[in-house]
C-alpha cells in the first residue's frame, strides 16, 4: 500500500510543518450499508485503519448494551425490539465525531435511520452477489435471520426487497471473491473521490 501524504489545506489549526502529525481523518461519518456477508465488519475495520479514524459495530455496540450477542436478543425480545434498538444506537453514534460505522444489514431498512444518516454522514453501499454472500455467511453462525433450513433462499428474499433501498446510498462498490484488501481500496478511492481532491492521498515519492 502506497505512503500516504495528508493535505495541509483543510486543517489549518494543525502544526503545518510536519505533514505527518495531520491526521487523514474525513469530516463526516462514514456509515457502512449491505447484506449480511457483504463485509461491512472486515472492510469498515480496515478502511478506519487507513484513514485513521475510529471503527465502530453498531451489532457489537448493541450486544454491550444489551448484555446479550443478537441471536439471544432476537430470541428474548423479538426483531422488531431489535430494530428499535438498532436505531437507537445508530442515532447515538451519529451524533459522536466521525467514525467507520458499520451498520446491520436491516439497519438502512428504517427510513429514520436513512434520514441521520443522509444527515450526518457519508453511505457506502458494500454491494455483492449472492453467490459471495451465501460463501461468506457460511463461515460463522450468530445471525437469527439465516437459522433456517434454506439460508440462501432467505438472503435471495432480502436481496430483492433490500436492494432498491440500500440503492439509496450515497456511494456503492462491488465486494467481490478475493483479497479484502482490493475492497477496501475501492471502498477509500470512491470515498476520496467523493470528498474531493483536497483529500486525496497520494503515493510519497
Ligand atoms: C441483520 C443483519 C445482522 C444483524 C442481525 C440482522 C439483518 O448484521 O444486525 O442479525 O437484518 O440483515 P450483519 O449484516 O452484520 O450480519
């Protein structure tokens, strides 16, 4: 991965003669949208990393709070106490300093939700197909939404109703089979393109 340069010119309260004490750091939130196997997780973790900034789960910020992982709250109070949950704590970080926020894949479903979001932050649509989603599913348990005899027809299912709406995010890319890495390039070149050139990182020399 090439050095990153930070630009001088939007941080002017910062020490100006050592461009490496500024931080990279985007003005707004970055909030992470897609099904589940999309990996927000492992994306929105790397990509904080490199922009230094902080990397927040909204599912994990959820099971703290509750004191419980989510199959467990799903099967205590139910999906749609889940959902209020989610929302709660999605407004709670959107109203901190900007983080990586990577989001449940129902989350964007709520249009108050979409609405803090469009309001305080920048959406990124982690788009995949089914194929790499049901691969990556597969690889863990824990999501109550997939404890089915068909898992695949039901991601099938959320796929056609999510789709159109997570459509409605401010950037997409594809996460595709392969390195992380190659998405969470994509995921920051989208992202620097989106916030201009005065924040693109360029290869030192
Ligand atoms: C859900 C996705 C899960 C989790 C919950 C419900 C969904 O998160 O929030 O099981 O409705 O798609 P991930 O997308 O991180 O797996």
């Amino acid at each position: 991965m090439p050095r990153l340069v930070r630009n001088q010119n939007l941080l002017p309260m910062v020490n100006q003669s050592d461009p490496q004490d500024i931080p990279l750091s985007l003005p707004k939130s970055i909030v992470l949208v897609g099904l589940m196997g999309a990996g927000k997780s492992s994306v929105g973790r790397r990509l904080a990393q490199r922009l230094d900034m902080h990397f927040v789960d909204a599912d994990r910020e959820i099971e703290d709070a509750a004191g419980c992982t989510i199959t467990e709250f799903f099967e205590r109070f139910g999906e749609d106490e889940f959902r209020r949950g989610e929302q709660r704590v999605i407004q709670r970080i959107l109203s901190g300093p900007p983080v990586v926020l990577a989001t449940g894949g129902g989350a964007f479903m709520a249009e108050e939700t979409r609405t803090a979001i469009a309001e305080n932050a920048v959406s990124l649509w982690l788009k995949a197909d089914i194929d790499v989603l049901f691969e990556r599913v597969s690889r863990r348990q824990g999501r109550p939404l997939l404890a089915q005899k068909d898992p695949k027809a039901v991601l099938q299912k959320l796929m056609e109703e999510r789709y159109p709406v997570y459509e409605k995010a401010d950037l997409w890319i594809e996460s595709r089979r392969g390195p992380l890495e190659a998405t969470v390039d994509r995921a920051y070149d989208v992202l620097m393109d989106y916030f201009g050139d005065a924040r693109k990182a360029v290869p030192a020399e």
